[in-house]
C-alpha cells in the first residue's frame, strides 16, 4: 500500500514538470513569433551604419518656364465702305482693350485705302482677328506669325543675374579697398559692369513688351471708278511735273551761284586775252 502511494505522488510530479515545460515552451514560441515584428518596426529607428549606403536624393523639381511667345499679323482685304469698317474695326479695338499707333490714308490710280497699325494685348489677339475678320469676303493678304523667344528670355534673365552678382562682388571688393589706384580700378569695372546691366535690362523690357502686345498691320480699301481715278493720276502727275520744274530751275540757280568763283576767274581771263588781242591789231 505504501507503495502504491509513492507510485501515485511520482506520477504526479511528472504530469507537474511536463505542464510547466509545455508553458514554457508556449512562452517561448510567443515571444519568437513577436520578436520579427519589433525588430521591423526597430528597423525605421535605427541609425544608418557607416557602411549602409545613404538614401538616394528626392528627384529635382522642375520649374515650370511660361513661353514667351511674339504674335504678328499682316491683313489686307477689300470693303465697300470705308466708314464702316473703320467703326468695326474701333469696336474689336474696344472690345480687345487694343490701340492704334499708326493711321494713315490715301488714294491711288484705282482706290480709296486705309493703314492703321495696331498694339492689342497678346492674351486678346486671336479674338481681334476673329472680329475683324466677319463680314470680309476674303483676304488678299493675311499673314500670322509667332515666334517663341522663350530661350532667348531664359538666356537674357540668366545673364543679367550674373551680372549683378558680380557687381555685388566688386561692391563688396571696394568696401575692403585701402590704395587709390585700386578704388580707382574697381570703380572702373563697377562702371563697365553696371553698362552691360542696364544694356540686358532694355533688351529684356524691349522682349518682354513685344511678348505682351501683339502688332496687327491692316489694310482695307475701296475700289474707284477707271474714269475717276485716271483724272485724279492726271492731275497729279501735272502738279508733280510743275513741281519738278520748279525745283529744277531752282538748283541750277543755285549751282550757278556755288560755282561765282570760277564765273569771276572766267571774266578776268577773258578781259586779258581780248586786251591783248586789241594791242595786237593796233601794232
């Protein structure tokens, strides 16, 4: 009986330990489950060793450059009506916040014409070429161009900043200067520096006002009667030879007097020869 019981309290002891072993071991594999995931998120924490490679740079932002573009047009047409045209143009003139800055008008051997030159805002250009153009049949002439001067810009504003660095450097420079002669030479190159400033900045103002106004050449005009126009063509072509006569009789008046030196010479000479000529006949 006494044997049975310590038999008894054997088993128990090692259903005990095994218990305690398993425990453990669940421990155990928890804990190496877990250890991965922290020592990922340890990862982003840890500091870059010597040998690690350095992360790469962010890609460069680029900054956008707007185009600078110079538009022209050249248009020629012919209307029936001088007059109202000229008020349609004024209202696509008010309409685009354009101006003009050339008017002139004539009339030909067969025709009545207008020129005017235009200055419009290069934002409103196509828009003032689409009023212009409605109720014109066709166009004997129509020319648009646009050149992109963006490069030439870009090279101009490059310039100019070097420019001013360096005359900021040479600014600095005489601050330090002690000896005449070299605040005498550096002011020299300040001057120069500044010349070549002021050249790229009217370069750059004369780039960027043709970038922000567009030029419009048009032309419009009437056609005149043959009868008419060859009576006008002959009445001037009259007026301009009476003119040309006029003018021609004045130069050779004014030719004759440039040149009294040689007039007075002439007579002297010939007064001689005929007074010798005379004692000749008498002897």
């Amino acid at each position: 009986m006494r044997q049975l019981f310590f038999l008894l309290a054997f088993v128990f002891l090692l259903s005990g330990c095994n218990k305690s072993y398993e425990s453990e071991d669940a421990a155990m594999s928890i804990q190496t489950v877990k250890m991965p995931a922290k020592a990922e998120n340890n990862a982003y924490d840890r500091k870059l060793s010597p040998n690690d490679a350095p992360p790469p740079p962010p890609p460069p932002i680029k900054e956008k450059i707007e185009q600078k573009i110079i538009k022209e047009a050249t248009l020629r047409f012919e209307t029936d009506n001088l007059e109202n045209t000229y008020s349609q143009i004024q209202k696509a003139l008010a309409t685009s916040k354009a101006r003009i800055i050339n008017d002139s008008e004539g009339k030909d051997f067969g025709s009545i014409f207008r020129n005017l030159t235009v200055k419009v805002p290069s934002q409103n250009f196509d828009r003032f070429i689409s009023d212009i153009s409605k109720g014109v049949s066709y166009f004997e002439v129509k020319n648009i161009s646009a050149e992109d001067v963006t490069e030439q810009y870009i090279d101009l504003t490059s310039r100019l900043k070097t420019k001013k660095k360096l005359e900021e450097r040479y600014l600095e420079i005489l601050k330090k200067a002690n000896k005449v002669s070299e605040i005498l030479e550096i002011e020299g190159q300040i001057s120069t520096i500044r010349e070549e400033i002021e050249a790229k900045e009217g370069q750059l103002k004369y780039l960027e006002s043709r970038v922000s106004e567009s030029t419009v050449s048009i032309q419009f005009y009437k056609t005149i009667a043959e009868k008419e126009g060859i009576k006008i063509s002959y009445g001037s072509k009259l007026w301009e030879a009476i003119k040309s006569g006029f003018f021609t009789l004045s130069d050779l008046l004014l030719s004759l007097l440039s040149a009294w030196p040689f007039v007075i010479l002439f007579c002297v000479f010939a007064y001689f020869i005929r007074k010798r000529l005379k004692r000749r006949k008498k002897e």
